[in-house]
C-alpha cells in the first residue's frame, strides 16, 4: 500500500478551479518529484493536502489517504496529529515562514512540545541535537538567535529541522532551495537526500530545476494549468517524455541549446482564470496541436513507462504517436 494516496483532488477559489483532479501516489522512502511553471498549482496542491488552504477556497477529493488513515474525513484533532508530525512541510521561503519575534529555540521546542509532549531540558536538548542533525555551526548559540540575524542557507536550514523533529513518515519540500546560491543548494539537497535515506521518509519534492530531480528523484509529476499531465519514472521521462509541454521543459534546459543562437521556448503563458481553452489546455501553445485538441479535454491515460494527458502522445521518437 502506497504511503500517500491522492485522487482526484480539486481546488476551487470561487469561479476559478486552479488545482483540476490531481491524483498522486507517494511510497516510504521514495522520492517523488514535481515540476512544472509557476502557477501550475504545484505548491498549492501540497497546501490543500496540508489543511492550509484558507476561505474562499475550496478543496475537494474522491480520496486523500495517508499510511492507511483517510484525511478526507478525519476529524480536526485527528488531523492536527498527524500534519506536522507525520506529514511535515518545508516552505518556500524560510524567512517568512519562521516567527521573528521568537528565538530559533523557543519555535523549535514549541513544535517538540506540540506533537511529542516534550518541555523543560528534554526539549532544550532535542532542539539542539536537530539544529547538529542539520549541521548548523555553533548550534548551541543559534538557539538563542532570531530569524534576522541567519543567512537564507541557515533559515532554510531551521526549517528543514523543525519539520523533521517528530521523524516524519512524508515530507514535502516545497522549492527548499529559492534564492540561494548554487553551494548553499547544493548542500541544501545533499542534507535533505541524507536525512530522508536516514529515516526512509517519503520525500515530495516541488523544483523547477530538472537537473535536480534527475540526480535524486525516482518519479516524476508533471503539472501544467493546475493539472498532471505527464507521470514516469526519472530515466524515462528525460529519454522520452511522452507530453509536449514535458518535451518543451526538457528542451528549455539550457545544455539542450548548445551551440543555438537562442535558448529553446514554448511560446505564450500559463492560462488564467478568464483564458482557459475549452479543449486541451495546453492546445494554445502546443507546436503539435490538431483540430481536436481545441475542442475536447484529454484525460490521463496510460503510457509505456506512466500516463500522459495528450490524445497524441509523443512516442519515443519525440513525434506524435497518430493524428
């Protein structure tokens, strides 16, 4: 039985559906990565799985399953035990996202001390065992300092910590590496791959940077418009991706360019709210759309290596299958 289990999960902000059926899988000790543009309804979709999606908007699903237990019609106290404990979450921006009037200690033993009970000189000690854990410098004095006085890599760092201190079975990390430099990344990743191998924790990751995900990733979900399109295995979905939009993405890596004049592009953006196409969504900018696709919406369907949502879905030459 899969770790994580979604399916079909929608969410809705009035008129506007900006996550459309999207079912995944996560098992234990997996890495599962999800790419995509901005405002493809990556970040958003880990958010409803959360509980963090605030009025107006609005979350639905057929199923929401976690190690066995169904979130979708668990009670709130049944969910306030497992979200932040078994299922923990890095957010995007780690200043942010850390309270600036509380020292480093004082957030990391509040957490200790929500899910595991722990006070006193336990939850001192544990608080300083995570920030050596996450091999932050002189971690003793850290827990004294507050958010402003960390660079971007020990913030991201704090966070990875407290979202581990209650050994999570899943973890999302949401873009855990924006805005640092390329060493800080680096060590960001190699540290999230250790202490996930360490716990064999299921690990979600949300990236735009498809050379990560080919170093540590062994799925793939591609998100285009608040929808997957396209699943596989990582050696699959980069020597041949079945979805044009994943070809696109592929092709925009800027090793594929070489020698060019230009770097490859996909013309034109992500649809909105009052721009959606009636057909696929992806039928505006798709270099091989055909009369159907303006009209009728693809479902996911099944490919060698995963499913792909495209009536014509690329074969392994990189060319449309029939049409």
């Amino acid at each position: 039985m899969s770790l994580l289990q979604i399916e079909n999960l929608s969410v809705q902000f009035g008129a506007f559906r900006a996550v459309n059926n999207v079912s995944l899988t996560v098992n234990r000790g997996e890495i599962l990565g999800i790419v995509g543009e901005s405002g493809s309804g990556k970040s958003v979709s880990m958010l409803a799985l959360m509980g963090l999606i605030d009025a107006p908007g609005v979350v639905t699903a057929d199923a929401l399953q976690f190690d066995g237990q169904d979130l979708l019609h668990a009670r709130p106290a049944q969910k306030r035990k497992l979200i932040g404990k078994d299922v923990a979450m890095i957010f995007q921006d780690a200043l942010s996202s850390l309270n600036p009037a509380f020292t480093i200690g004082a957030q990391l033993v509040e957490t200790l001390k929500l899910h595991l009970g722990l006070s006193g000189a336990a939850a001192r000690n544990r608080a300083l065992e995570l920030l050596e854990l996450v091999e932050i410098p002189d971690a003793r004095a850290r827990l004294a300092a507050y958010p402003h006085q960390l660079s971007g890599g020990m913030s991201q760092r704090v966070m990875i910590a407290m979202a581990i201190a209650c050994n999570p079975k899943l973890l999302i990390a949401d873009e855990p590496t924006t805005a640092l430099d390329v060493t800080v990344q680096a060590q960001i990743m190699d540290l999230l791959v250790s202490l996930q191998k360490q716990h064999d924790m299921g690990l979600i990751l949300i990236t735009h940077d498809l050379a990560v995900v080919a170093e540590v990733a062994q799925r793939v979900a591609v998100m285009y418009a608040g929808e997957v399109v396209e699943t596989s295995p990582v050696p699959d979905i980069f020597s041949t991706p079945r979805h044009p939009y994943t070809q696109a993405l592929l092709a925009s890596i800027p090793e594929h360019s070489k020698g060019a004049s230009r770097l490859a592009t996909l013309p034109g953006v992500v649809p909105g709210q009052y721009d959606r196409p009636a057909g696929c969504l992806l039928s505006p900018r798709c270099p091989y759309v055909q009369p159907r696709c303006h009209t009728e919406h693809p479902p996911l369907q099944a490919t060698p290596q995963g499913t792909a949502r495209c009536f014509y879905a690329l074969n392994d030459a990189g060319s449309p299958t029939h049409g």
